[in-house]
C-alpha cells in the first residue's frame, strides 16, 4: 500500500510527460564510472570499479570488487528522481539498529532501477535474484546491450545512479537480523556492502601546456646572456689597465 | 698607501662587476640554448578517428510500441591482475627522467573539463576514477610546458610502447605498467570513451597532456597526446 501511494504521483505525471518524450532529442551518451567504497556501519571493507557505458538506451556496464565477504553479491544502480543521488552515511540508520539496510539507504539513492546480473533479466525485479549475480570475496565481469529507461539513462549520464554492491558479514548479534527486502533470507545478504555514485568523465581534452616551449621564448634569454657576456668581456682591457696602474 | 688601497677597491669592484656580468651572461645563455633547442615538444602522429563511431545517431522518431526486450547475453567473466584502491602518491618514468615524482589529486572544473596540476613541475591523478592498478583506466595528466619552458610531460610525445614507469601508492605497494601506444587527438575530438571508458577490461594507465601546434590566441595547445599503459 505505501508503495502504491509512492506511485501514485508518478501515474499522474507520466501521462503528462508521454508528449515530450518524442520531441525531446535527449540522446544520453557518455562514460561514467563509480569508485565503490564500504557502506558505514555494515563491517565491509574491500573497493571496487563500477563503469558504465551510456549509448541511447542502451548501457554496457563493467563491475570489479574485491575484499567482500564470502557469499553472494547483488549489484544495482539505483536511482530516484527524489533521492540524493549519493551514498549513505552513518547518520542514516533510521531504526538504530547498527547497520545501514538496503532501505535505510533509500533517501540516498532511490529504489534499483538496473540489476547488474550476470544472466537473464536485468530489471528491477531481478534484484534479488542471488543466484544471478556474483558470490565470494572478489569478482569482474562486464555485460553489454542492457535495455534501460530513458529516465535512466539520462540520469546516470548526470551523475543520479548509484551502483550499490549488497553482501556483508555480520559476526554479532547482528547476523539474526532478516532482510528488510525479503524476510526469507538474511540481512548480511541484502545489506549494502560497497557504494559509489556514478560520473561522468571529464568533458573533451585537457589543458596541460602554456607554450613556452613551442614559442620564442629561448631567443629571448639567448640575447640576454649573449649581451651581458659581451659587457663583461668588454670590461676585460678596463681591468687589465687598473690592475697594470 | 691610501690611493693605492682605495685603486685595489675599484679594481676589485670592477672585476667582480665583470664576474657578475659573465656568470649571469653563461646561465642565461644555457636557459636559452635549452629552451631554443628544447623546441616544441615531440608529438606521435595524429591518430585518425576511428571508422565506426561510438555514439550512434540519435533517433528520429520515438516507436509506437516497444517490444519486450530480449534479455541481453550472457556477463562475461574477467579474470584480470587488479590492485584495491589505493591513492597513488608518485610516478616514476624513467624513459622520461621522471623519478619519483610526487602525485596531486585531480578533479573536474566547474565546465566539467578536466582540472589540470597547477605546479607545471608536478602531474596530478583524476581522483574522481581508478587508482593506478585498480580495475579500469587510471588517468594522470601533467603539463607539457610552461610560460618558460618544458614542464614535466615535456618527453611524454616521444614515450614508446614497451617503456616501463610505476606509480607508488598510499598503501606502500608499487603498480608497475608497460606502454602500449601514445597517440596524439585534436581536443575538439578527443576520444573520451577510450581514454576515461572502460575498454580493455584490464587495469590501465593513461598519461595525458598536451602536443600539436600551440594557439597563442587562446593560450593552448590544440591536441592532446594520451599514452596507454596496463599494469604488469
């Protein structure tokens, strides 16, 4: 019920959206990447590169981790249109329970909108799908012409997706805790473990030169020395006749 | 005995005058032959765009009705050397005399340009992408000049595959790579995907800085030179 009253909002502005979506030449493209670092409070350590390659609606992504927890490894990018678009910090564990869930981070960076599976679907209904992702301490792989929304595509060109990587293992009383995305499975399996928020490359080249070695510049320090050389050696017979004197 | 004293002063005066004139006359002399001779710094070939661009056209129109989408193919699995992030803190070139040499961070300027080393003695990390020897491309740029002179990447334009350098990082470790190519693009095109884009599935290294002809109207150099280097 409290997600249908989410929606509701959405339902009453897609159709008013619907006839821009044709007009709009909004094509997204670029390269983006996320630097995936632990979640606080979940105990993760371990970094990872998240990159994905936007094209239309089509993305290519390509996902590194490594120092998890041994276990399986559920990778999202989340966005919201309402969420900060960042990662969550310690601050945000809403029912104190000393660690931040998939849902506490919700503010932060909105609902799954993209499952980074290795097989199959790729939506957000995969996103629990365990068996799909990659499970164990470390993993690279890297997936190509996965459909997504244009909504999406353009937010990750903005810098709105976050790649959130889920996975964690709790040692204390902590590892009873149930998953708040499902009560059959437990936390440490859905908790987040890395997070990273998507960026754009930088735009075009870089402007690393001044032109002092492509300009005149030499001549200009040649006929300098050359002209104080020239006084000092015509200095020389001045010196030569006081010392004689 | 007084004049005489007050003759030896003046010669010495002038003698060290002369000394002065010359030392300063031979220094200045030395700068100059180097920056005449240093001349613009060495820049491979321009690299032609490739055939196939990376961006396809945009649509015209929107479809009707979107078919369900195929699930795409299957992930491949990488299996590559790749080091954890770790913030790299010096480069050593040693085909481009570049030992040791302290790292700054990067980011991006306001624009979203890349924001480049303020120190022309000094080469800075995109802090904002991989670490060197972390999965993906790493970036370091550097300047090629400055107002006065060569600048650090100076050498970068004559850098061949094969050369080896190191980046030291925080954590103690050494990422050790080889080049593979350096490649010189108009920055009107530079080819972002390659050089920022994961398209090796490897952990790389990318030095970028400036080459071509130098546009004294805008004060830049109009091309990018961009050497690619994987880790060992």
């Amino acid at each position: 019920m409290r997600r249908l009253t989410k929606l509701a909002p959405l339902a009453l502005a897609l159709p008013l959206a619907l006839p821009f979506i044709g007009v709009s030449s909004a094509w997204a493209a670029g390269s983006t990447n996320a630097n995936l670092t632990p979640v606080p409070l979940n105990g993760s350590a371990g970094s990872g590169t998240a990159m994905v390659q936007v094209d239309g609606t089509t993305i290519d992504f390509t996902l590194e981790a490594s120092g998890l927890a041994d276990g399986p490894h559920a990778a999202h990018i989340h966005f919201g249109a309402d969420a900060r678009h960042e990662c969550p910090t310690a601050s945000e564990d809403a029912d104190s329970d000393n660690r931040i869930s998939t849902s506490d981070g919700a503010p932060a960076y909105g609902p799954i909108v993209v499952s980074l599976t290795q097989t199959g679907d790729t939506s957000d209904a995969s996103g629990l799908a365990v068996e799909r992702f990659a499970s164990g301490t470390s993993f690279q792989y890297m997936r190509g012409d996965v459909t997504v929304d244009p909504a999406v595509a353009a937010a990750v060109t903005e810098g709105q997706g976050v790649v959130v990587v889920h996975g964690v293992a709790y040692e204390d009383e902590r590892k009873d805790a149930m998953s708040d995305l499902d009560p059959a499975l437990p936390a440490s399996a859905t908790d987040p473990a890395l997070c990273g928020i998507l960026s754009a490359a930088p735009a075009g080249g870089a402007d690393t030169g001044a032109g002092g070695a492509a300009g005149q510049q030499g001549t200009v320090m040649l006929a300098l020395g050359g002209a104080a050389l020239i006084a000092a050696a015509g200095s020389a017979p001045l010196i030569a006749r006081r010392v004689r004197g | 005995m007084d004049s005489d004293r007050r003759g030896r002063r003046g010669n010495l005066a002038v003698v060290a005058a002369a000394v002065v004139l010359a030392v300063f006359g031979v220094s200045a002399v030395a700068v100059g032959l180097q920056q005449a001779t240093a001349g613009p710094p060495p820049a491979p070939p321009l690299t032609a765009p490739s055939a196939t661009p990376t961006v396809s056209p945009a649509p015209t129109a929107a479809p009707d009705v979107v078919p369900a989408p195929e699930p795409p193919a299957a992930a491949q699995d990488l299996a590559t050397k790749t080091m954890p992030r770790s913030r790299p803190v010096a480069l050593t070139i040693p085909a481009m005399g570049i030992v040791d040499s302290s790292l700054v961070d990067l980011g991006k300027e306001s624009d979203g340009t890349l924001e480049v080393p303020t120190d022309y003695g000094q080469a800075g990390w995109f802090a904002p992408g991989p670490a060197p020897g972390q999965f993906g491309p790493a970036v370091i740029a550097g300047h090629v000049d400055s107002k006065a002179g060569p600048a650090i990447f100076y050498r970068l334009g004559e850098l061949q595959p094969g050369a080896t350098l190191s980046v030291t990082r925080e954590d103690g470790s050494t990422a050790e790579f080889v080049v593979d190519k350096v490649e010189r693009y108009p920055k009107d095109a530079f080819p972002t995907a390659a050089v920022y884009g994961d398209t090796t599935q490897r952990s790389e290294l990318r030095l970028i800085t400036c080459g071509g002809e130098f546009d004294s109207s805008t004060g830049h150099y109009v091309d990018n030179v961009v050497a690619y280097a994987h880790l060992l």
